[in-house]
C-alpha cells in the first residue's frame, strides 16, 4: 500500500557560515522536529533539514513502508529544489 505524505523544511545560519538549525514538519503525521546543527552554510542547513525529514519518515514509518511511499516536499531554497530537480549540477564533488 503507497501512502503519500507531506513534508516542509528549513534550515538557515546567523552568518555565512554561521551558528545554524533545522526544522522539518510532516504534516502527514503530524510530526515537528528540529535541531541545532553547529555552524554551517544556509545552503548546508537547507540540505540537512531535507535528510533529517527523510531519516525521520523511514523512522516513523519503518524502511518497508517508507520505501513505499510517495514523499511531497515543500522547501524554500531554490538551490536545493533545483539541483534535485536536475535542473542545476554540481560542479565539484566532494
């Protein structure tokens, strides 16, 4: 059985780097987190708040279910959206 869910995230620095933090919210469950992450890049936060809601979905839901299920994900940064979107790459790895 697929189950949709839906996911917001944020992350963001005082300072670039800065003291930084993440916060995900999945609505589908009704479920809030959040952390303070040391000092790290907004573009560094964006991203760990985006795997920290995906570690916390295959929690909730166990690696079965989560494999199954279709994850909707709202953020706010347009790099990240957009590299995972292909739509932008990376130019380095690292």
């Amino acid at each position: 059985m697929e189950k949709n869910i839906v996911m917001y995230t944020d992350g963001g620095s005082r300072g670039n780097p800065g003291p930084a933090a993440v916060g995900v919210y999945i609505e589908t469950l009704g479920k809030k987190f959040g952390e303070c992450i040391g000092t790290k890049t907004n573009n560094e936060a964006e991203y760990m708040a985006l795997i920290l809601g995906l570690k916390k979905i295959k929690q909730e839901l166990g690696n079965a279910k989560s494999k199954q299920a279709t994850i909707t994900c709202f953020l706010d940064s347009e790099l990240v959206v957009k590299q995972l979107n292909h739509e932008y790459r990376l130019k380095e790895k690292q």
